[in-house]
C-alpha cells in the first residue's frame, strides 16, 4: 500500500493517516528547511527531498542524477516543474547571486583598467570572453556564449 497521495496542481505529498488500522485522512508530509528552501520527508528515519519522492510517485523509478526546478522555485515540486539533469545541465539554469553588482551573471566590471569582463563556465572550463569598453558589449557577449553552450533560457533570472 502507498504512503502517500500526491496532489499534481499543488506539487505536494501527503501522507495517509491510519488509527487502529482504519483511513483518517491526509496530512501534509515532510517539513521545510528555510535555510535551503527545501522540504523533507522522513521516512523510516531517513530525511528525503520532497521533489525527489515526487519523482519516484510520478515516474516509478528513482532518478539517476539531479532534479532541477525548471522555475528555480525550490518549494515548487510540481512534476511540470522537475527535469531530470546532469550536474552540469543543473548549472545552466541557476539564479543570480546576490553579491552579484552588475546584475548579469558573468559580467563585471574590472578595477584595474574600468572595462568590463565576461566569462562563462562550461562543460568543467571556465572560458574569458573578453574584456569589453562597455556593459553592453560584455552582456552581449555573455549572452551569445550562454545561447551557444544550451544555457537555460531562465539562467541568471533571480527566482
């Protein structure tokens, strides 16, 4: 017999409820660790993420690497919203830092001559794109790299 029920809109496990062998109910399962901004469920002593049981409920298997959350909201474990990934691929859809001060991810300014550089990760290399007389030009480039390297289309957005 199945622990849980799903609800697909909500995104959410629930945990069906017996007293002396009879259904009571639903509850909502697991908790949620503000710190990281994922939930948990326990299960027989052992903390699992909530979207990685989600998975196992919906697809039958458990998944072979990461799960990303496709709109970065962590709480947000609608199947619609989980795809299995590489570490790798994981890193193409990630938000913006918050000690990030240009606001474009891989772009920033240079302290020792006042143009702007670009950079961009992939595939374990981190590439220099260049240094560039303006913002614009560094964001350009920055782009065109992330376009050409399959980056998600959300990459760098803050969630």
């Amino acid at each position: 017999m199945c622990m849980f029920d799903y609800d697909h809109k909500k995104g959410m496990l629930f945990r069906r409820c017996f007293s002396n062998g009879l259904f009571i109910g639903l509850e909502r399962a697991g908790s949620s660790n503000e710190s990281c901004g994922y939930r948990y469920i326990e299960i027989h002593g052992i903390n699992y993420l909530e979207h990685r049981l989600v998975w196992v409920y919906v697809t039958g298997a458990w998944p072979l690497d990461q799960l990303d959350h496709i709109n970065k909201k962590r709480f947000d474990n609608r199947f619609s919203n989980l795809r299995q990934v590489s570490n790798s691929e994981n890193q193409k859809n990630t938000t913006l830092r918050k000690s990030n001060t240009s606001g474009i991810m891989g772009v920033h300014a240079r302290s020792d001559n006042g143009k702007w550089s670009a950079r961009i990760n992939h595939d374990g290399e981190r590439y220099t794109l260049g240094s560039f007389d303006s913002f614009l030009e560094a964001c350009c480039a920055r782009k065109s790299a992330e376009a050409r390297f399959s980056y998600h289309i959300d990459h760098g957005k803050s969630s």
